[in-house]
C-alpha cells in the first residue's frame, strides 16, 4: 500500500479483513508513522506490518515480492513510485488523481513498456462508475437538445485538488459524448459579466467540513432541468471498488478501468 493517508488507513484495513495480505505500507519519508507496524497505527492485533519511508520503496518490493501495488498518494509521488513498481514488473492498482496530461501520459508508457497490468480510476466507487455510465446515456439523448450541462462537486476541507478527479472525469465523459475536446468547452466557476456560451461545461468545487464526496451533473434548459447526483456516505464506497480492482488485476496485463472491473465497458 503507497500512501496512508485517509482512503490508505482504510483500504488496509478492509484488506486485512478480507484476507488479502497486506506485506508493506510505504509513507512519505517524514511521515510520523515510519518504523511503526500496523498493529500500533491501527489497533490491530497481531499485523506484524511495518511503515516504511518511501525512499526504501525498491529494497522493500526486492524482499515482498507483492502480486500488486496499490498507490493513493499524489500524482508526483505516484508517477516515481509507478517507474519503480514497473521495474519490478508488479501489477498497480491506481486511485490518485489530480494528474496532469503529461503526467498520465508518462504513466502509461511504463505499464506499457513494462507488459504489467493495472487499473486506473480517479474514482472506484460502483456508484461513481454507473452514475458516469447514465451521464454518459443522458448527455447522448440531449445533446440534440438545447440543454445546458454544469457539473457540481463538493468534498471535504482537506482535498488539495480541485476540481476534483471525479469531476475531471465525469467531464470527460460528456465531452465525449459531444464530439468535443474538453479543454474548449469546459469553464472553471464564474466571474464577471457574459453570458453563458452554449457548449459550455461548467465546473465547480466545493470544499467544506467533512463532506465525503458529493458529485452532480445538471442538465437545464428553458422550462426545466434534469439533476444525476452521487453520494459518498463514507470511504468504504470508493473502498469496496479497490478490493475488486486488486482482485481484478492480479494475472492480467494491460491498462483498465473501473468499468472493466465492474463489467460496464459495452462491447464494440
């Protein structure tokens, strides 16, 4: 597991339930939890699991040998850990978000070159995954229609990235249904006097408390709107998708989706 952070502590700890072995956690190099084992961080007994810094992540994958590595961390520190982790030619399991295109492409191009197999998904959630599957539906139905499209989504006071990658993506999904590239037509919140353009996808963050995760897609037009909305009540939404993903991407080779795991992708 690379990265401990919020969604981290619980992906271990659902693991563990599920008997996965969980073989190592590597953490930021000045992480407060280095040199401690899981059972002391977590109040698990007998998890003889120790933090490492993540300047020993090669020395620790040379001794675990993990079947997969699974990083929520950030794009930076993900990126470098993914160059390494495919060296190895172990398998990735990818939640971290907020990469830019260059990023993502350099990314890919070590699983590709490395003939591993990973899933990628700024959002695993199986809500998430099906909501993106009807925006998908809907934005091809009313495309012909004078609709306007904005998306809203909400987290809590500590993401740093905004918008969010669930966001992102969800843009992306209408995008595409458009026949549009997303960087033409996508509006980052508003200020100022203009009107709204017609091909516009509107964009908006939220952070606040302890808001888990709250995405919505409106569609309006003159007379009356349309609201698709997803509610993350805890972490174990997005949680149950990456025991799937790891179940998933054990023997396999290639880059995939949420949609691949959850059986979504419709065939060609």
């Amino acid at each position: 597991m690379l990265g401990f952070g919020r969604m981290g502590r619980e992906i271990v700890r659902r693991a563990i339930d599920e008997n996965i072995d969980v073989l190592a956690v590597i953490e930021r190099d000045d992480s407060e939890f280095i040199g401690r084992d899981l059972s002391g961080v977590l109040g698990i007994k007998d998890i003889d699991v120790e933090i490492f810094g993540s300047s020993n992540l090669s020395n620790v994958l040379k001794e675990k040998k993990p079947d997969v590595a699974v990083d929520f961390t950030n794009p930076e520190a993900c990126v470098e850990n993914s160059r390494i982790i495919c060296d190895y030619g172990i398998n990735l399991v990818i939640g971290t978000t907020g990469f830019s295109n260059a990023q993502m492409s350099e990314l890919r191009s070590y699983i590709e070159k490395s003939n591993i197999g990973a899933v990628i998904s700024p959002n695993m959630s199986i809500g998430v995954n099906v909501f993106w599957d009807i925006v998908g539906e809907l934005t091809e139905k009313l495309s012909k229609h004078d609709y306007d499209i904005e998306i809203i989504e909400m987290h809590h006071r500590f993401k740093r990235d905004a918008p969010s990658g669930t966001a992102m993506e969800t843009a992306k999904v209408i995008a595409r249904k458009l026949n549009k590239e997303l960087e033409e037509i996508s509006i980052y919140g508003r200020k100022g006097l203009r009107e709204r353009t017609g091909d516009e996808i509107g964009i908006h963050a939220i952070r606040a408390g302890d808001i888990v995760g709250e995405h919505t897609v409106l569609y309006g037009t003159i007379g009356e709107r349309i609201e698709i909305r997803h509610v993350a009540h805890s972490r174990m939404a997005f949680v149950n998708g990456v025991i799937m993903a790891i179940e998933f991407i054990k023997d396999k080779r290639g880059i995939y989706g949420m949609d691949d795991v959850l059986g979504l992708r419709k065939k060609q």
